[in-house]
C-alpha cells in the first residue's frame, strides 16, 4: 500500500503556477514582438514583405531545433537555471534587435530569440508536473495555457502603442527588453518555487527514464504526432481561417477583423473551464475528445453551411471554446505518457511537434487560399482535428495508469 503525500498549502501551488505562468506569457509575448512592426522595420532597413517574413522563420527553425535538445539540458541542468537562461536570451535578443545597424543583423537576434523561446515548454511543465499537487494540476495547466493566450494578445498592443507614442520602434523594443529583464528578476527572487526536486531513488530505472530510452516509447511518439495535427488546425485558425470564412459568407474586412480576437479570448476561457473539468485526470481523454468534437463540428459547419457575420462570429467563439476546454486535458495526457525522471526530454520532443506544424501550417493554407479553394480551408481543419481525437486516443492507451483522484 502506497502513503499519500502530504497535502501541499495552497499558497505554494499558487505561487509556482503563477510565476511559471508569467514566465510562460512572455514567451508568447516575444514571439509577437516584431510582426506588428513590419511596417516600421520595411521602411528603416527598405526591405520587401518576403524578407520580413523570413524573420519569423528564422526565429521558429531555431526554436524548434532547440526545443528537443532543450529537453535534455533541463533533465541535466535543471529547470530553474534553463528557465532563467532563456529569459536573458529574450531579452540581450530584444535589446539587440532594438539596437541593430542593419537588416541581416536582425536575423541574428531573430535566432537568439528563438533559442530563448524554445525552453519554456520542457521548462514549464517540468516544474508543474514536479511541484503541483495532483488535483491543482487541470488548474495549472488552465493557467499556463491562458498566460499564453495573453501574451500573444498584449504584445502587438505593448509594441504598436509605444512605437506610435514615442515615434520609434526601437524604444519600444527596448521596453520589451526592460519587461522581459523584470519577469527575470520576478523568477530569480521566486527560484525555490520553481526548483525540481530530485528525482526518486530508482526513477533512474524506469523504462526509458534515461538517456534516449524514452524514444522507443510509443506515446511519446504519439504525442509528437499529436502537437504536429494540432499545430496545424491552430495555424489554420491564425493564418487564414478568418479570411476563408470571410470569403465563404460574404463578411467585410473590417469584420474579419474581430474573429480571431473573438476565438481567443474564447479559447481562454475554455481554459480556465477544462482546468475545473479535469480535476480527475481520468477523465482527460473524454474532455480532450469531446472539446476537440466541437471545434472540428464547428469547422464543418464554417465549411458547408452559409451563415451571417453574426452567426460566423458567434462560430468561431464556440471554436474557441471547444478547443481551450480540451488544452488542460491535452497538457495532461504528455504527463500520463512520461516516464518519472524524462519530463524535460519528453516534454522538448513532443512540443517541437507544434514549430514544425506551425512551419508547415502557414505555407499549406496559403496555398489553399491562393487557388481560391477557401472550403478547403475549413475542410482541412476540420479533418485534422478529428485526427487529433484518434492521436489523443492513442496516447491515452500507451499512457501509464492514472491514480485516483486526492481530494484537494
């Protein structure tokens, strides 16, 4: 017979998930930090559109290239110390694409930034996973999803408000690097809250807990599949499913506009919803199947129906809704399928998943768009989140067994 864990005070829980959070919410926030400036940055360094964007392909190359080996550096270095490391990569990048003489020195600072990004993920859910107690872990989840979700909405405010107030947008990536040097100052003054404990004596021996074992794990794999699909249907939604369904139903630009707005602060609140949801871990896989059932429910009827803007709108907040009520499930299901002492490792491999989809996404609905093929938008979408229910049904079957629920 197994003895439970004394209770953790509520407190303590609250203040890891908070600072992970935070944490987690500026890595969203500098992934955004320069697209709102494109306008700017065109007009100093005289460079087309297509040049712009290969910014943000530099920034994801290295961030996925870096997310999987990132798992590895936070098994053997600790969670704490790589967390700090990546927040001063965000933040000597800020400072350096603020003060770059010239257009190829950005792709530099574009790299380092990607480097920064790629270790919030094995990161994050390594000190979760290891410090919140069990029934604060759909809460967690809820948190560090939604921090997300904030980051990317604030950072084209944060940057656009300060470069028109001051008249430069090198002041306002300035301010970034200020912003990011005070959340790492915040993390640094927290550091025993977001110290993994060492691992069990004889966690060393579980399969595929050391090394490279956890390759040969099929959930792992699973899982990676799992991050690609999803990465896919989510670029869809941030790419150009809001102008497909402009197209479809005769909605203006104007009110296209408001849709993604719309799904994600929608998606948000389906966070905080499946973070409650989930207090039994047990039921992940149901919640998981049945948020993303009517996100891919949503995208058939967007694709086969015809509907007003009212009705368009109201869609794709029901979207939203369905796939944040399945992102703490979601983040549940990779914990059942670690084995103890791999968090980090796992954790880098299956989210390295969402930068290669979030690569591929973009290209492969362009081209849609552009052969006038606006259905296939939708359609595709639809089917790569019901192939996401099959993945999640997978993984849950390769998962370890879950314990019962404590009471919180």
């Amino acid at each position: 017979m197994s003895t439970l864990a004394a209770p953790v005070p509520l407190r303590e829980d609250a203040t890891t998930i908070g600072v992970v959070s935070i944490a987690h919410g500026i890595s969203h926030f500098c992934q955004l930090i320069v697209p709102p400036l494109f306008p700017w940055l065109a007009a100093s360094f005289a460079v087309n559109n297509t040049q712009l964007g290969l910014l943000m392909s530099v920034f994801f190359v290295f961030s996925c290239v870096g997310q999987a080996a990132a798992g590895f550096v936070v098994d053997r270095y600790g969670a704490q110390r790589v967390l700090m490391g990546g927040l001063a990569l965000f933040a000597i990048a800020a400072a350096g694409l603020a003060a770059s003489p010239s257009f190829p020195v950005l792709f530099v600072f574009m790299a380092m930034a990607g480097l920064g990004n790629c270790v919030f993920h094995p990161v994050d859910f390594s000190i979760l996973n290891d410090r919140v107690s069990a029934p604060r872990l759909g809460h967690a989840y809820a948190a560090h999803g939604l921090s997300g979700n904030l980051g990317w909405a604030l950072a084209p405010l944060f940057v656009v408000g300060i470069t028109t107030a001051s008249g430069s947008w090198r002041i306002a990536l300035a301010s970034v690097a200020l912003l990011v040097l005070a959340v790492l100052l915040m993390v640094w003054l927290q550091r025993e809250r977001v110290t993994v404990r060492a691992a069990h004596k004889g966690a060393g021996h579980a399969e595929g807990s050391s090394g490279f074992g956890f390759l040969r794990l099929a959930a792992v794999w699973s899982c990676f599949a799992f991050f690609f699909v999803y990465s896919l249907a989510l670029g869809g939604v941030q790419t150009f499913a809001p102008a497909a369904a402009g197209k479809l139903h005769g909605v203006d630009a104007e009110r296209v506009a408001i849709f993604l707005s719309t799904y994600m602060v929608c998606a948000g609140i389906g966070m905080v919803l499946g973070g409650y949801l989930v207090r039994d871990p047990r039921r992940c896989i149901r919640i998981a199947a049945a948020g993303f059932a009517i996100a891919a429910t949503v995208a058939l009827m967007m694709a086969l129906g015809h509907w007003s803007p009212a009705v368009v709108l109201a869609l794709f907040g029901i979207m939203g809704l369905g796939s944040g009520i399945a992102g703490p499930s979601r983040d549940l299901l990779v914990k059942q399928a670690t084995p103890a002492g791999a968090t980090g490792r796992v954790y880098g491999v299956v989210y390295s998943g969402l930068d290669v989809g979030t690569m591929l996404a973009a290209v492969f609905f362009g081209m849609l768009m552009d052969a006038g093929n606006y259905r296939g938008v939708w359609l595709a979408m639809a089917a790569s989140l019901g192939v996401l229910i099959l993945t999640a049904v997978n993984v849950r079957r390769n998962a370890r067994p879950m314990a019962a629920p404590v009471a919180a």
